[in-house]
C-alpha cells in the first residue's frame, strides 16, 4: 500500500479509539464542539507540516 493511504488508515484508527471515550467525558455540547474544533486544528496542523516535512 502507498505509505499516504496508511498514515490516512492509522489516523482514522486513533480516532475511532479516542472518540468515545472523548464523547463520554464532555457532557456539555458547546465545551464539546471547543474541543472539537481544537482537535481539527491539531490535526490540521500535523497533517500540513507531515506534507511540508515530508515531500
């Protein structure tokens, strides 16, 4: 496999892992979706350096 098409399967896996237990832990939506929104950003963030970094 192409190593793009595994960093994308890795990622999703982690995601799968953290999501419900991120979910349980917030009982407030609009603390949830902040939280949310920084977890975009972080991802973001990583993915566009790992593209910068790495081609």
């Amino acid at each position: 496999m192409n190593d793009d098409i595994l960093s994308v399967i890795y990622l999703l896996l982690v995601l799968v892992l953290i999501i419900p237990g991120f979910i349980y832990a917030i009982k407030n939506k609009k603390e949830f979706f902040n939280n949310l929104f920084i977890w975009i950003l972080i991802i973001g963030v990583i993915v566009i350096i790992s593209k910068f970094l790495f081609y």
